[in-house]
C-alpha cells in the first residue's frame, strides 16, 4: 500500500489517481555479473513524460498533497 517513495510505487503514491500518467518511472536493466538478471531502478526523473489526464482522477489534488506530505513526515 505505501511501495516505495524512490520508485513512487503503493497504491498512495500512484499518481494516477490525480490524473497524472507517468512514463518512464523505472527502467529495467540486466547485470551480467549476476548471470543476465533483470533489475528494476528508478528512472532518471528527467527522462520522465508526465501527460495530464483530468478526466482519470478519482481524487482531488488537495487530498493526494495531503497524504504525500504525511508519507514525507513519516507519518505512517
């Protein structure tokens, strides 16, 4: 539910509840040291597309700033 703030995973992170897409959040990369293995890191934020979508979201932009400043405080 939380996920993982350096990749903006969990369902409280998910910016598409505030009608925001997010392309290319994280990239996969493979290790050949540990036998070709697939990685997933988080993506270079200037390398992110963000597309607007109003019409997608189910909550409003006061309500997910609130809960991610209470994640930033480490509140939960």
């Amino acid at each position: 539910m939380l996920g993982n703030g350096r990749y903006g995973s969990g369902i409280l992170r998910n910016r598409l509840y505030r009608g925001e897409l997010v392309w290319r959040r994280t990239q996969k990369k493979s290790d050949s040291q540990r036998g070709n293995r697939l990685f997933v890191q988080p993506g270079d934020k200037h390398d992110q597309m963000i597309v607007h979508k109003p019409e997608l979201a189910i909550i409003t932009d006061q309500l997910f700033d609130a809960v991610q400043s209470i994640l930033m405080d480490g509140q939960v």
